[in-house]
C-alpha cells in the first residue's frame, strides 16, 4: 500500500507542477467549435471561422503535445512533429524531410494527411499514457 501510495503522489506532483499547462492552452468549447488557447479548432455550417485561426489552432495543439510529450519523456515513434506556430508540419519519424502542412491554403491532400497524422499521433500518445497510468485508477475515477 506505501508503494501504491508513493506512486500516486509522485503522479500529483507531476501534475501539481504541470499547471502551466492550464494557463497556456487553456481548451474549451465556443458555439460547438472546441479552442485552444482562444483559437477555434473548426467551423460549423453557422459559424464561419478564418482559415487563419484554425492554423493557429493548430500550431497550438501541435505545441501543446510537444510540451506534454517533453515533459512526460515521451517520444513519438511514428511521426515527428515540426512546431513552428500557425505554420507547424507533421512527417514521418523515418522521413522527416518529407512534411505535411497542417495550415491552409495548402493541398487539400497534403492538409488532410496532415489532420490524419495529427489525429493518430493524438490517439496513440492517450491511448499509450492512459495505459501507463491504467493502475492508477480506482473504482473507475482517476486519482
């Protein structure tokens, strides 16, 4: 029990210093659309939102899993990630050289590729964490 113990304030301390995180990408949600940072993530047939936004939204998501990732020792074996704001772009870990843009205008094929990337990198960085830390949870609540 004194180790079980151990490991969870371990945990509550790396989240306890993690709070930056909170302040700098703060998620919600506006008019459905989700945000980071108070960029929109999308659009709706009833809200327009400028593609420049999205970009920037983007850059954010991109950073923020940079952050995550670095803090948490984490290294994404699949695809590298090239964080440079409303700008970033996604590769292959094995061919960094080739890079999908995850901003518009830019090919509809290459940006889609991209958001296909993002979103599998996304799923395997949660998926990979919520298994590392599956122990600690009890009775279905995280601790």
């Amino acid at each position: 029990m004194h180790n079980k113990t151990a490991q969870i304030q371990k945990l509550l301390t790396r989240l306890q210093e993690s709070t930056f995180i909170n302040e700098v990408f703060q998620i919600n949600a506006v008019d459905e659309i989700a945000t980071i940072s108070g960029f929109r993530l999308g659009r709706t047939q009833r809200v327009d939102v400028p593609v420049e936004e999205i970009n920037a939204a983007l850059g954010q998501v991109v950073y923020l899993l940079c952050v995550q990732a670095h803090h948490l020792g984490y290294v994404f074996d699949k695809y590298y990630l090239h964080a440079q704001g409303a700008f970033s772009k996604i590769s292959l870990a094995s061919d960094r050289n080739t890079k999908f843009e995850l901003y518009m205008p830019s090919n509809d094929d290459r940006y889609n590729r991209a958001l296909t990337m993002l979103l599998e990198t996304v799923n395997l960085f949660i998926t990979q964490h919520l298994t590392k830390y599956k122990h600690l949870l009890i009775e279905g609540k995280e601790v």
